[in-house]
C-alpha cells in the first residue's frame, strides 16, 4: 500500500501564504495606527444574537451551543434563549451604565423573531454585524456556491431591512466559511469579516469582487473559549481581560494603536453569577487613560484613514 | 419535528410588571434536591443508553446509589440547620426502594414532585397512553406515600416529547421546572388548562458545576452567592426566583458539602428572601400575577384543573 504521487507534491510550498486571500506582513512592521484622540487602545465589545433550532441538521457540524440530546433538547433550548430574553439585557444595562457601544452580531432569524430586541441595538445607534440566517445554517464548501449566495442573502436581506443599517461587517456562525465566502461577502456591500483570528489588527483581504478586511475578533479571549471550554473562574475572566488589555496598551505605546475585541454571549455571560465579572473587566479597561470604545465599523474607519 | 418548540411568548427581561412576593420579599429561593433512582439493568430506549459502559455499569450506578445511602442525610442535616424546606424532584419508584427517606423529607413538610418512575426511564419515543401512565402513576405513588398532590414537574433526565406540557396541565400539574429560558415565572402554552414554567436555574445545578463545568466545591459555593446577589440586587425592583437544583450524590460528598450549606446560609441570613418551596411559589404566583401577565403576553388564562 502506497499513497498516491501527489501526496508529496506542493503546489503552494513558496514565500508567503498558501492562498492568495492575503499577504503575510507581521505585527510588526505594521503601519503604526493613530485612534481618534490620540487613544491608544480600541475597545470593541461584540454581543452576538443567536437562534439555535430545536431540530438543526448538525451539517456540517454542530455550532457551539447547537442542541445536545435526542429532540426535543428544551435544556438547550431553553438555556440558548435565556441569552435572548434575559441575559442580553443584563449586558445592555451594563454597557450603558459604562456608556460603551456595541457592534451585535445578529442570526436574521433573531431579527425576525424578536424585533423589539432588534430594536435594543438600532436604537442605541449600535451596529448590528451580519451573523447568518441561523446557528443551523452554516457556510461550508458542501453548499454550492449559488445555495450559499442565496443564505448570505437571505440574512443580509432581512438584517438590513429591519435594522435600517448598511450592515457592513460579518461574523460567519461558528466562523463557518466556504473557500468562496469571502467572494460572496465582498460582493454584497460587506466590509469586514470577523471569522479569521489570526491577527491584533485589522488587514485586507484579497477578493474576486469587492474591498474586503478583516478585523480581530478575538477567540481566544471570548466568553465562550474562557468560561466554557476552559473552564475558567470569573476572576480568571477578568485577570485575562485584564492582561491582554496590559499587554496592548503597552505596545500602543511603541507601535501605535490596539484593539481589544470583547465577544459576549448572552446565555453565557448573562447568567446572574457572571454577569458581575463582565463588568469588572470593562471597569477595569476604562479606568485608564487612552482607552476608545467604538464599533467595529468605526475601527475600521479609523484604521483605513491611516494606511493612506 | 419542530425547529421552535412555541411554549412560550418572548418577554424580554426589561420594563416588565412588578413581581410581588410575600411580605415584600425580593426573591423567591428554594431548593430542589433531586432524588433519584437509576436502576442497574435498566431496558434500553432507543434513543438513549442509561449507562456508558455494559450492564452492570457499577461504578456509575454506585456512583449515583451514593446519593441515597449517604449523600442524602448528610446534605438534609445542611437544610435543617438553615430552616430550608426541600422541593423534592423525585424518582416516584423511591416511595417503594427508600420509603425511609420519603418519610424523613415528609416529617419536615418537604414536597414532593415528580421526576418521572426512575431517572433511568426517558420519555423519548412514548406515545400518548405512555407518557399519560407516568403522570398518572406519578400521582397516584405519590398520593399514596406521602398524602400530597404532586403540582410540579421535572421530566426524568430531561427527556420530553412534544406534548408534554399539554398533558401536564390536563392532570393539573401547576408548574413545570423543564423550561429555563427565565428567572421569573411565565404562563406556558398548553391545549387546555394552566401551566407555568417554574425557574430552575439549571445553570448552578450542581451536576452541571461539577459534571459539565469541573468546578471545585468552594468554587461552587462561589457562584452559589454570586448567582444569589445577582438576583436579589434585580429582586429590589421586581420580584426574582432562585432554586438551587442538587443531586446528594454530588453535593452530599464530605468534601462538597462545606462550601455549599456555608452558601446556603449566606443566601438564607439575608432580609427580604423568601425561602419557601416551588409549590408556595406557584400559588402565589396563580393567585397574584398569572392572568395579568397571560394578558400582558396576548394569551387567555387557563382555568385551573383540579
């Protein structure tokens, strides 16, 4: 038994990627960033808003807080839609006791469902970042590139009618994406894509259609990987807020400014015996000089004007 | 299959009526130790195995027996010195395996309501006669055991099928700990009669701290006051609802129970809490704020079944 010939040839083996989405360029020979008002350091706090059927198809695979057991799995269920009806708006009282701006990531389905909680979004001037039709409907290179077009449609149709916004950035359920989605984004009016955490700092992404960035949605410092998968204690949540944030400001003083992307899941740091921890860990971001909490849409804005 | 199960209406947790409790409590607290018996050759359901390994799984099944031969005593003693009544989620085949421990929990005017026959039984799969039998079986076990009429519901291990809520409000079931989308009571959608989800905190159950999130037994007891402060703080400007959910198999281990009776006496030394049992909370709520919110919501009040 052998493998075939060309599982030693490499076709991409070159200087460089092994794609042409974007150049490699390090952290460190970036372009230092100017933030408005000589800050040193965005903070960008992104809520998502999602809707996990009672019955998903699992294809290709289960999203993160998709349903456990056999049908009907109400736990989860029940424990996901917390997030919509309680636990989010323990954050929103939060973040306006704080006076931060949020961009929320929004499943169309969450719009259509609950337009009042929409409504929470649009009407605090926040911006709403497209977030698929669901947590079931996945972008993943099975689905054709016309099926795939019609689901990015589908949810950037509905989102930018019932928010009234643009709607220029985009987070992929479960950083879900095709070879094709960052095409299909570019061509659809969006500007920047949070699914591909390989960086501090916004970059350009190359597509066959239009300008298309993407922007650090942090994974690794989310709610999510922390308090879920790694099992963290709350106070290890804001410790690790904290650091990075040290960390960042640190550097903005040498290499221009940082972000510090928050994402937050409602159903998780929601929960009454979180949601405490959460503010400590923004308290303790803007209890210091330089900080500018923004939106996504902004950040870029700002990033842009300064690579010339 | 449905992709939304259409049980309740979406309130969103913002400008809601005021919840009044009792005396101008701010928050409803109990505690519903869930009282299980897993047997060890349990049949099969298609849909799910009982145990992980070959019958006998013995580790797993004595891991669990723990509960009721140790555990249990150990973590009512814990309850009595803070004056906690239990709202028991039983396993109604206990009434036969361990009538010592119902008649303990019955000497202290504890409820009782069911957890299905054994927690090794699911629900997946049955067809209507089946899932009426385990009601009504729930009912009659019960009644015969302890004189008391069962009024809640926690589906054994979870397992539902589609119309169980409507048949638990056709046998006038009161309240359901099945639904956790809230930290305040809400009417349920049922075909006929009432029903209301009953809050549960399911997230500080303790077969979640230490099964699915391996916390320690102090971090536990952490999040035990956390999660107390949290709704006690919102209770000042509209009634809440703590339960804390507990397995003695779990929190009834010498290493475990510390942290969590030092909790509860933390959670039950402050002014304005309620601790009372789900069924207290459930007739005041019925009696105080049910038609209102039905109405708030756009649903018609169902009438109590008796």
């Amino acid at each position: 038994m052998s493998l075939p010939a060309d599982y030693l040839e490499y076709p991409w083996r070159r200087h460089g990627m092994d794609h042409d989405r974007y150049p490699y360029l390090s952290l460190p020979e970036r372009k230092p960033v100017s933030w408005p008002n000589g800050a040193k350091v965005a903070l960008w706090v992104i809520p998502a808003l999602e809707f996990f059927p009672l019955n998903p198809t699992g294809k290709p695979f289960k999203a993160p807080g998709s349903m456990v057991t056999p049908y009907p799995d109400l736990r989860h269920f029940t424990t996901r839609d917390y997030g919509n009806r309680v636990g989010i708006y323990r954050i929103f009282r939060v973040l306006d006791e704080l006076g931060i701006p949020a961009s929320v990531a929004v499943n169309s389905a969450v719009a259509e469902r609950y337009p009042a909680l929409l409504g929470e979004v649009t009407t605090r001037g926040w911006e709403v970042i497209g977030h698929g039709v669901d947590m079931d409907a996945l972008h993943h290179s099975g689905l054709d590139e016309a099926t795939e077009a019609a689901q990015l449609d589908k949810s950037l149709d509905s989102l930018r009618k019932h928010s009234g916004q643009l709607v220029t950035g985009w987070l992929s359920p479960a950083k879900s994406e095709s070879f094709a989605t960052p095409d299909l984004l570019g061509s659809r009016g969006i500007e920047y894509v949070c699914d591909w955490v390989n960086d501090d700092m916004p970059y350009a992404m190359t597509t066959s259609s239009g300008s298309l960035h993407s922007m650090p949605h942090s994974t690794e410092l989310s709610d999510r990987q922390l308090l879920i998968d790694y099992h963290c204690s709350e106070d290890e949540y804001v410790d690790q807020v904290s650091d990075a944030f040290d960390c960042l400001l640190a550097e903005a003083g040498r290499s221009g400014g940082r972000i510090l992307s928050l994402p937050l899941i409602p159903y998780i740091s929601g929960l009454p015996y979180r949601i405490k921890a959460m503010r400590r860990a923004l308290e303790y971001v803007l209890g210091h000089d330089g900080v500018w909490p923004a939106t996504g849409a902004q950040i870029l804005e700002a990033w842009r004007k300064g690579q010339g | 299959m449905k992709h939304d199960p259409a049980l309740y209406e979406f309130w969103p947790y913002k400008d809601r009526p005021k919840i009044t409790w009792p005396n101008g409590a701010r928050i409803a607290f109990w505690v519903a130790p869930n009282i299980e018996f897993y047997e060890l050759d349990p049949p099969q359901n298609p849909a799910r195995k009982p145990w992980a390994r070959p019958h006998p799984d013995v580790l797993h099944y004595a891991q669990r027996d723990y509960g009721n031969r140790a555990g249990h005593w150990r973590m009512m003693e814990a309850m009595d010195r803070c004056g906690v009544r239990g709202s028991i989620s039983l396993s109604v085949a206990l009434c036969q395996h361990h009538p010592e421990i119902i008649e303990a929990c019955a000497e202290r005017n504890w409820e009782f309501f069911s957890h299905g026959i054994y927690n090794t039984r699911y629900c997946y799969g049955m067809d209507e006669a089946q899932e009426r039998a385990i009601i009504e079986d729930s009912l009659e076990t019960v009644m015969a055991a302890t004189g008391q009429r069962i009024a809640g519901w926690l589906a054994p291990a979870l397992t539902h099928t589609e119309r169980t809520f409507d048949l638990l409000a056709e046998y006038g079931i009161k309240y359901t700990c099945d639904l956790f989308q809230d930290d305040q009571p809400q009417p349920v959608h049922v075909r006929k009669g009432r029903l209301i989800s009953m809050p549960y905190s399911l997230e500080v159950n303790d077969v979640i701290a230490y099964n699915s999130y391996l916390m320690s037994p102090r971090r536990y007891g952490d999040i035990l006051k956390m999660q107390f402060d949290q709704l006690y703080e919102e209770g000042a400007e509209s009634g809440t609802v703590m339960c804390i959910p507990l397995h003695a198999y779990l929190v009834g281990h010498p290493h475990r129970i510390g942290p969590f009776a030092e909790a509860l006496e933390y959670i039950t030394s402050h002014e304005g809490v309620w601790v009372t049992t789900a069924r207290e909370i459930a007739e005041y709520y019925y009696e105080h704020h049910y038609a209102d919110t039905c109405r708030l919501l756009g649903m018609t009040p169902g009438e109590e079944i008796k």
